[in-house]
C-alpha cells in the first residue's frame, strides 16, 4: 500500500529532495493517521490558471489521498513584486485590487481539482507584513549578493546591464520565510523554481524551524505547440476557464508525442493503464486519434461534467469531421477600417496582434473559410466570419 501510494506521488517528478522525509510522513499517516503539510504557492499575477498550473495542483491532489494537508498559499503580499523567475525584465507590480480580484478566480479554479476539506488557503500577506523593517533586515542576512548572482537569470541581467530592483532579491527570501512561518514539511513547485524552494529549506534551518521541507519538483509542461512552455501569452495554452469546446478541440491538436506527456503529467489513469494504452497504439490496436479523444474527454469533463465534455465532442465532431461552421459563433461589432490583427484580439481569436501577424504569416487565418496572407489589411463595412486555425471563429460585423 504504501509502496504504491509513493509511486503515484513519484510519477511524473522531476526530482524530489529528502524522499526519505515523504517516505516516513506517508508511513506514519498509514501507521495511526497522522497528517501532514504539503504547501504550495501561488502568486495571483493573472485571472485564470492553465493545464500548466494543475500540473502542481494534480501532484496537491495526489497527496491528499495520502494523508497530505495542502497549505494553498495565495502571494497575495509576493505577489506585489512579481517573482522575477526566468524574467528579463523587472515585472509589472500589481494594485492590491488587481490581486483580490485574481484570487477569487484562483480558488474557484483550484478547487475543480482539490478536496476543499483538505485544503487550507493562507495569505502571505498575513505575516509578511507584519515583519516590519528589522524583520527584514533579519531576513536579508541570510543570503548574500554573490549567491543570488549564481541565478541564471540574474546572472544574464546583470551581465546585460538590464536593470534588477532590490526588491526582486528580496523575493525567493520572502517565499522561504513563508516555509519557516507555515513550517511546511514538504513544498512542491515547478523545475524553475528550485533556488526559491532549496530557500525554504535554508531558511528552516536558520530559523531553527525543527525539521527542514521536503522538495518535490514537477516538470514545465509544453504548451500546444511542444516546443515552449504552457503560457498565456505565448497564446499555446488551454485555459482551466476555456469554454469546453475549446479544452477538447485544443487537446486534440496537440501532436501524438506530445499526448503522452499529457497522459503522465494530467490524466488520473496509472502508469500501468498509460503503458498498456502506449502499447496498444504502437501496436495499432488503438488508434492514436483514439487515445487523444479519450484524453481530450477526461479533461474536459474534469474542468466541467460528463454530459458537457460529450456535447463538446459531439460539437467538435459535427464542426470539423463534417466541415460545418459552429452553431454558436461569437457576434462582435466593430468600426470600419479595423486592423486585421486588431480585430483578430477583439474577437478573442488571438491573445495578441504579434501572435495574429505570425498566424497570418503561418497560413493559419481565414475570412469567410478564404486563407489570407495580408497582415495589413483593414476590414471594410460588411460581416465577415473570421477563423483562426481549425476551431477558432468569430461572426464580426464592420460598421
């Protein structure tokens, strides 16, 4: 039992520190029930959460059939200097408005995928605030300029001459002081986010917190394109909030190779039923078209329901198999003259005017079912159905 359980928390890891600390917490929860703490946090920088994001939150999920309490901890306070993580440039910082109005969204997201009973939601904001300037200063203490230098990504600033506010230093201490105030026993984060996390643990010990945090890291998981990983504004992103339609279309037009990694990091099969399912499809047995359905159904009906995820694959199937145009097309009205890419954001076809002109230039935009190749053009007076790719349309009316 407990073997199996340390699988299925294994799966899909990219590397764990102190796997004999998770070892001994799930022993003793199947020992005399004792529970433990599993955190994880959360900076509310954006409204909606990805497929990328639940990679964490299904590793939240495991551990709590296991025993695991999640500390679900908002950045509501971190989140106001924007953890600089992979950035180039120093981020936009966040009204408090701004960060109330994300977390509503977060939660409601988050809680499609945990057990809310087993979940605690803490704010950082709550005693980070109160640390006050010595507290700070304390805190500062324990890391120098030249270890926060060893980061890549501040190492490449610095080198470039790209600007790096203090703050930004300031922000994988205050990620661990939230380890040391929750006295977390195991943190989980992404592969990118280890120096914050080996922090946490550093700081545990230096605040003589009785037992340091296990570390469990979890890939970044590719957006649709394979190659980048999942963002928003890379627009190759399914969206937790997308309407179902756009889950499974989207998850069908990921590449076969791609769906076995969205087997192993999203679906709730075990990696036996995936390797049988892999063998199958090699063998021909099962189609691979067939897999990525069955995929495609699992998540959208996690994000929604049963009968939702089947009206969407009968919607996608009546669209795409049949090569008719959807029954329930977006209406948008808009000026004359309207940029081509402009009108592609407007109607919620692109997630930019940049991703619109590389569309365009792929062969990937069309005006009434006609491929276009113009990215200058301005639309005249008239209706038009504007299409992006093989699931995306849009009714526009130039006025």
């Amino acid at each position: 039992m407990i073997k199996e359980a340390l699988e299925e928390i294994s799966r899909g890891t990219a590397e764990i520190i102190d796997m004999e600390r998770i070892e001994k917490l799930v022993a003793k929860y199947y020992d005399d029930g004792s529970t433990y703490t599993v955190k994880a946090g959360f900076d509310p920088t954006a409204p909606d959460l990805h497929l990328g994001h639940t990679v964490l939150l299904q590793k939240l999920a495991t551990f709590q059939k296991f025993g695991g309490h999640i500390q679900f901890l908002i950045g509501d306070f971190t989140a106001m200097i924007g953890d600089p993580t992979g950035k180039s440039t120093t981020r936009k910082v966040l009204t408090k408005d701004e960060i109330i109005k994300n977390i509503t969204s977060y939660t409601e997201q988050a809680f499609k995928i945990l057990d809310e009973s087993k979940t605690q939601i803490v704010y950082n904001n709550d005693w980070l605030e109160k640390l006050g300037a010595a507290g700070m200063l304390q805190l500062a203490s324990n890391l120098t300029v030249a270890r926060m230098l060893e980061r890549d990504d501040f190492s490449k600033r610095y080198t470039s001459n790209t600007p790096i506010a203090v703050s930004e230093f300031m922000y994988p201490l205050l990620q661990g002081y939230d380890s040391v105030h929750l006295k977390s026993d195991i943190e989980i984060g992404g592969t990118d986010q280890k120096f914050n996390l080996l922090m946490g643990r550093q700081l545990q010990k230096a605040y003589e917190v009785k037992k340091q945090q296990a570390v469990l890291m979890m890939p970044i998981l590719e957006g649709l394109d394979g190659v980048q990983k999942m963002s928003k504004s890379l627009g190759n992103y399914i969206g937790v909030t997308d309407e179902p339609k756009d889950i499974y279309g989207k998850v069908l037009s990921i590449s076969d190779e791609l769906m076995w990694r969205y087997y192993e990091l999203l679906s709730e099969k075990s990696l036996i039923d995936i390797e049988k399912l892999k063998e199958d499809v090699a063998s021909r047995t099962v189609h691979p078209k067939t897999a990525k359905e069955n995929l495609a159904l699992e998540l959208t009906t996690r994000f929604y329901n049963e009968e939702l995820a089947t009206l969407a694959k009968e919607e996608f199937n009546s669209v795409f198999k049949a090569n008719n145009m959807p029954t329930d097309m977006e209406e948008f009205e808009m000026k004359e003259g309207i940029w081509i890419c402009q009108a592609l954001v407007d109607a919620g076809l692109e997630p930019s005017t940049s991703q619109g002109r590389r569309d365009i230039k792929q062969n990937a935009v069309s005006i009434d079912q006609k491929k276009i190749s113009d990215n200058k053009l301005n639309l005249d007076i008239g209706e038009y159905i504007l299409q992006v790719g093989k699931r995306r349309f849009a009714k526009v009316k130039v006025i």
